[in-house]
C-alpha cells in the first residue's frame, strides 16, 4: 500500500490516483529515479521522463534525436519476453500492428530493444486524458457523448480486425481522449495487439492466467471466451467494448467484485443489471446495442465493429431527428449525471462528431448532425385556433348587424 502525500489514506500499490481525495499518486509520491530516465535508446530517443507504468511495462516520454519530436516508448516488463522464441513473436505482433493506420488507432513508429536487451515499442505521444482519467474527473457521460466516443472507438476496431488485428485489451487506460477545437471528444486507441505478448509469455492455453498461476489481464473488460483462454476473434472487441460503454453511461462496471475469480464468474454466469435499471432516462435503444455487445455468447453479438457501429448510430437516431434545414441549431438536453463534476453545460459535445468517419456514414446519419426539435405545447396551439374562430365569427356578426341596420330596416 502506498499512502498518499495530500490526504494520508492508503491507496493500492499500483494505483495512480488515490481513491479518497482523487489526487495523482504518481505525481506526489517521491519515486526512484527511473534508470531509463536520460538514457539513449537504440541511439535514437533520449527518455525524457516515465509516463506511467502498466501489466505489460512502462511507459517514458522520449524525444527522436534526429527529428527533435516528442514520442512515447513502451518499455516491456523483462519477465515478459525471457525466451528467443517470446522476442520474436514479438516482432511478429509489433509489425503487424504497425501496419495500422487509422486515425482513431495510435501510430506505432518503431520497435527494437534496448542495449540490455529491453524489448521496447515507439508510438506518437498523446496529449490528451485517458479515459480512466476522464470518468474520473467528470462522472458518467450523456447518451451522445458516449456514442461519440465509441464511434470512433468502432471505426478503429473496424480497421484492425480487417487487417487481422484483434485488440485484446480494451479497457479506459488503453484509449487516450484529446480534446480538439474540431472534436471534444478525439479517441485513440492504444496497445493494439500488445497484449497477445501477454498471451503467449503467459499459459499456452489461458490468456487469464499463467502456468504459475499469476493473473494477466483485466478480468473487468474480458470476454467470457477470452476468459476461458479460447482463440479470439474480433467478437471479443466487441465485448470488452460493451463493458467500456455500459461504464461510460453509468459510471460503473457490470460486473466488480472482490476478487478476480469472482468477477470472471460473473463475466461467464451472468447478465448484467440492464441499463435502463441502471440509468434512468437514457435511449433504450443505446441499451439494446450495449446489452447486444455484451452477449455471453460470441454469436449472439454483432458480427463485427461496422454493424456494431451502424446499430450505434441507428440507435441515437431513434432518440434524435434530424434538423429542418434553415433552423437554428440547438443544444439537445444532456442528461444529468448525478456524478458528472466539471462538465460545462454550454459544451459543444452534442453537436460535434467524430473526426474519424467511416464509409458507413452515409447510410446513417451521424448523432452531431442530429438534434431533438422543441416540444410543442399542443394545449396552447388549440386555444389560438378556438380564438381566431370566435374572432372571426364577431367579425362576420358585426357585419351582418351593420347590414341588418342599415338596409334591412
Ligand atoms: N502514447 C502515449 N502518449 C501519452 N500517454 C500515454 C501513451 N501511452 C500510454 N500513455 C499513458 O500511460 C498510461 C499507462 O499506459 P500502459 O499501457 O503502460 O499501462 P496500462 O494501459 O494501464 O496497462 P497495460 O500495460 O496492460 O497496457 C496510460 O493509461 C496512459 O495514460
Ligand atoms: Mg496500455
């Protein structure tokens, strides 16, 4: 346990924020110098300094000698790669998942090792929040900006599993949020295929534990079937990005408990509390998608990431219709989470998109594209009409009389 420097609570070894008063653990607490921390590696990056640390190794700010630009480097953890074997699937995997290029995925640069023999990966720095970081500072998210994120998460996922990529651990540390002037909500996702590294240094046949029994992974985001160690495929993208979206919307996980068998049992044995139980008010459109991504059973999930994204859409579209053209833009109503802390009510969220878009988006209008048209007070309407009748019923009765005066006499 590691106390914390602003309130004096004991935080979890490896938390990065405390859990009592949210300060940032990793910034307060006084750590060893890293000895990365003003190396050159492979004589092409001087680490600058260690962002943060994770299951598969660390993460350094570091800058390309020769381009002078900032860049990030991913260090594995040594224990990780210990076999001839384990490196050069490695490699294997690395380039794979350099081959990708989307702009809602991060750009892997490079890989290599270090001089003493450190397997590391080069990726573009982000600026932005993780996730983790964003649920935390601003409690759960509206229907709207939940599906702009996901969205864009989708699209990345639609690109890498046609190229034969699976993530394999999606979870809100692995997608960076940056906000934009063109997008609040940019995403990238992180670590694509990384963690099948995890995979084969770990059980041949459980990506969930090791052969000495050590637990790899985020049980909170696994798939039932990656639970059970079986062969992946995209469907289990899709799972684990339910599980992220149900958070995003109700600022809770389906399924916690106090251990890690626990939650895997209740990822393989049971259904989620429904959201519309859960979150009072939202689309239960958006709460079919989620609960249809989050099928036990791969194929009762969507075939893959465009149809999981295109019932997306369909489903903010049911809660939404579009605007008439020439009519001012309004902002749609955003929900309002109990938990949501820094919001800004004027923000923008509901009518920008995402900056990535896909060819599915001409069968389907986008969610910023749409927005609710004010309510109608029917009540007042009929009153308006009843009066102009009398109106015109005194009118015409005042006439007639005037007649009736003047030439029926
Ligand atoms: N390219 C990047 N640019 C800026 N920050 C990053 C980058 N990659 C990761 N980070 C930050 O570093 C944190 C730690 O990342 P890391 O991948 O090491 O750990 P993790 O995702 O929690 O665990 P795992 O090792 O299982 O992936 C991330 O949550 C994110 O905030
Ligand atoms: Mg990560």
């Amino acid at each position: 346990m590691a106390a914390c420097p602003t309130c004096s609570n004991s935080a979890p070894d490896g938390s990065r924020f405390c859990p009592f008063c949210g300060g940032k653990l990793a910034a307060l607490v006084r750590k060893p110098q890293d000895p990365l921390v003003g190396k050159v590696i492979d004589n092409k990056y001087v680490v600058l300094e260690r962002i943060g640390t994770g299951a598969m190794g660390s993460i350094y700010k570091a800058e390309h000698r020769a381009l002078s630009k900032q860049i990030a480097l991913k260090v594995l953890h040594r224990h990780l790669l210990t076999e001839e074997s384990h490196v050069k699937r490695f490699h294997r995997e690395a380039k794979a998942a350099s081959r990708l290029n989307h702009p809602n995925a991060i750009a892997m640069l490079d890989f290599g090792q270090t001089e003493d023999g450190l397997s590391y990966i080069a990726m573009e720095f982000l600026p932005g929040r993780d996730l983790c970081r964003v649920l935390f500072d601003e409690g759960r998210f509206s229907d709207e900006r939940t599906i702009r994120i996901s969205a864009q998460i989708l699209d990345a996922l639609d690109e890498a599993h046609a190229a034969g990529v699976i993530h394999r651990d999606l979870k809100p540390e692995n997608i960076m949020i940056e906000k934009l002037r063109s997008n609040p909500d940019f995403v990238k996702v992180l670590d694509f295929g990384i963690a099948k590294i995890r995979d084969f240094a770990g059980s041949e046949n459980s990506s969930f534990k090791t052969a000495t029994g050590m637990v790899f992974g985020t049980p909170e985001y696994m798939s039932p079937e990656q639970i059970r160690g079986e062969e992946l495929d995209g469907r289990s993208d899709l799972y684990s990005l339910g599980v992220l979206i149900y958070q995003m919307l109700s600022g809770e996980l389906p399924f916690s408990g106090d251990s890690v068998l626990e939650v895997a049992t209740a990822h393989l044995t049971q259904p989620p509390i429904p959201l519309v139980e859960k979150v009072p008010g939202i689309n239960p459109a958006v709460a079919a998608v989620v609960s249809k991504l989050m099928a036990k059973k791969r194929d009762d999930r969507f075939e893959n990431a465009a149809e999981a994204r295109n019932a997306m859409m369909a489903a903010s579209e049911n809660a939404v219709r579009p605007v008439p053209p020439g009519r001012k833009s309004e902002q749609r109503p955003q929900q309002a989470p109990e938990a949501r802390i820094n919001a800004s009510p004027s923000s923008p969220e509901s009518r920008l998109g995402p900056t990535a878009r896909s060819a599915h988006d001409d069968d389907v209008a986008p969610a910023f594209l749409t927005e609710v048209n004010p309510p109608v007070n029917s009540n007042v309407q009929i009153v308006k009409v009843v009066l102009m009748i009398a109106l015109v019923a005194a009118l015409v009765a005042g006439i007639a009389a005037w007649f009736w005066m003047s030439y029926g006499q």
